[in-house]
C-alpha cells in the first residue's frame, strides 16, 4: 500500500499532529443514515410501524446534517482538505448527505412539517447539493490532475466519491420533476437530470476499471480501505434507482415515444447496472471477509457499508416494481434487513469513537 492512501480519514492516526477535527468523510454517516430512512419508503413490501421509524431516522440525520456543516465550516478546513490526496476524494460526501435528508423530506417528511414545507426544504437541499456535487466532480479531478501526485497503486474506492453526487441528484431529482412549472421548466429539470446521471455514470465506470485494475496488479488493499470498495456497489445502484425514478416521470415532460423508451431504458439498463452490481458487490464481500479475519479498525471508512447497500436496495425495489418480478422483492427485503443490522452496528462504534475523541480527547483527531 502507497503512502498516499493511507493517510487522512483512512487509516489510524499514526502520529497526534494537531489537524481539524473533522474531516468531510463524516458525512458519509448523514448519507448512510438518511437513506436508512428513505429506502423503507421504496421497499416492494412495506408496513405504517416501519414508515414511522423511517420518519425518526430521517429527523436523527437531518439534525447530523446541520451538527456536522456547522462544525466544518467552523473550523476553516477547506484548503487544507482540499490539499491532501485523499481526504479530498470524500468531498463528494457533503453534497450527498444534502441531496439525501432534502429527498427524505419529500419522502417521509410531509406529515410532520407539511407538504409545502417539505417540498421547500427539498428543492433548496436538492439545489444546493447538486450545485456542490457537481462543483466537486469537476474540481477533484482537476486537482487530481494538476496537483495530487498518485502511485500506481493508489486508487481506491474513495475516488469514486467525488463523481457520484451527480447520479444522486438525478435520483433525487427524479422527485421533483413533477413538482416543476410543466412546460420547458419541467422538461429542463428532467433533461439536466439524464445529463447527471450520464457524467456520473460513465466517470465512475472509469474510475472502477481503475480501481479494478489496482486490485488485480497491486496487493489487495487493507485496513480501513477496504470498506471504500463497497462505494463501487453504491455507484452502480444509484444510476439503477435513477433511471427507474426518471422513467417514472419522464411522461410528464416528454412525447409518448420518447417517454416508452425511458421506461425500456430503465428496464434493461437497469438490470444490466444491477448485475454488474451484484458481481461487485461478492468481491467486496470477500475482500471484507478477508480483511475480518485479519482485523479491521473501526475508521469512518465504514460508513462506506452504509449508503452503497442502501442504494442497492432501493434499486432492487426499482425493480421489482417495474418488472413485477417475485426475485426482486425476495432481494430487496431481506438485503434492508441486512443493512439495517449494519448501520446499527456502525452507528455504535461511531458514537464510541465519538466519545472518545470528544470527551477522552477534545483536542483529538476524529478524522
């Protein structure tokens, strides 16, 4: 392993310099709680008691939300972050954590704060995460390009961190078409929405045929990397959920022939998409096994569980609803069972090192 990837948020602090107390990679813990939440509204098989604790657990990741952009913009860290090769990568993690409490809002909020409210607090999050996400997309590149010096062994799950955001906010924004002037507003929205699910798209199908590529020609990464492999799992369910969200609202902004072919386009794409997904999805299973049985330090990196599973089940629910097939559902439950067992079992060694950065060691590092 390349001394540049195991730096920053990814490995145990090696040495107490005295460095900004959190780092952006702690809002991948917003992204993993929010769509906890919201993926209990896409499941083919749901129940009013599981809607309610959804609603609780949007609110828990609403109120992070704020806690954490309140702490990093308060500590002036941007700069800094901006300039660390790794640290950077999670940038992308911000803008995501905006676009998924904005979502649950719509999704889950609207009996607790209203409907107009709620679609408020949906369009401002939505754009402000977009415009962040896509922002960062451009930028990390950039930087990686004219700044960041990598060896060849140095890509890792968190560069595709960076170019997701742009999936998630046509997922997300999937959403808001309908709420849209009808018209060419409307049609803009859901045009610009396809035009992000491509940028993200194929920008993250490049970024894992290079992190494949390390995978096969390097060591097998280690530690708290690891869990960043999952982030491939995420990417590829977020362009799933996204073209069955968009199919579902393109007959609102475009003409019969063109809006059918959304609806085909979600369906064949979307299982192409899901296979590649599951093929992911066993080798960073066993790549986790494997790295179980050595010993895996808790790191915020395992919130990299969190969010590529939810979105895995929510593009396993797309399916099952437009195709009406029996193996989606029997998919899509029992894998959000499994991530609900995972985000308690993070969220507890999260407040536990929480607690101990904060209360044991106030001036410690918690990235």
């Amino acid at each position: 392993m390349n001394r540049s990837a195991c730096v920053g948020p990814l490995a145990p602090t090696a040495h107490r310099k005295r460095r900004p107390l959190l780092a952006p990679s702690w809002f991948a813990a917003v992204m993993g709680t929010g769509i906890v939440a919201n993926a209990a509204v896409t499941l083919p098989r749901s129940f009013h008691p599981l809607r309610t604790a959804a609603l609780v657990v949007w609110l828990g990741a609403a109120l992070l939300l704020v806690l954490l952009a309140a702490g990093y913009l308060r500590q002036g860290a941007l700069r800094s972050h901006a300039g660390d090769p790794v640290t950077a990568q999670f940038f992308g993690a911000p803008p995501m954590a905006l676009l998924t409490v904005g979502s649950g809002a719509l999704l889950l909020g609207r009996p607790l704060i209203g409907a107009e409210t709620a679609l408020d607090v949906d369009w401002v999050l939505w754009s402000l995460g977009t415009v962040l996400g896509l922002v960062t997309a451009c930028a990390v590149p950039y930087l990686m390009v004219t700044r960041h010096r990598f060896t060849p062994d140095a890509a890792f799950g968190g560069w595709l961190m960076p170019v997701v955001p742009p999936m998630v906010s046509a997922a997300t924004g999937a959403l808001l078409v309908p709420h849209a002037p009808a018209g060419q507003p409307r049609l803009a929205l859901l045009l610009g929405c396809y035009a992000m699910l491509g940028l993200g798209l194929v920008a993250a199908l490049l970024v894992l045929a290079m992190i494949y590529g390390r995978l096969v020609h390097h060591e097998a990464p280690a530690g708290a990397v690891v869990p960043t492999v999952w982030i491939g799992v995420g990417a590829l369910g977020q362009a799933v959920t996204a073209l069955g969200a968009l199919a579902a609202v393109a007959p609102s902004a475009l003409p019969a022939p063109y809006a059918r072919g959304t609806e085909v386009f979600a369906l064949l794409g979307g299982i192409v998409l899901w296979g590649f997904a599951m093929l992911w999805g066993v080798l960073a299973t066993a790549l986790t096994v494997r790295t179980i049985r050595a010993g895996l330090p808790f790191a915020p990196t395992w919130w990299s569980f969190i969010f590529p599973v939810g979105a895995c089940v929510t593009a396993t629910s797309a399916l099952a609803g437009r195709t009406g097939s029996d193996l989606f559902v029997w998919i899509a439950v029992p894998l959000y069972g499994l991530l609900v067992i995972a985000w308690v079992v993070v969220t507890g060694h999260s407040l536990g090192h929480a607690r101990r950065h904060l209360l044991l060691d106030p001036a410690g590092d918690m990235s």
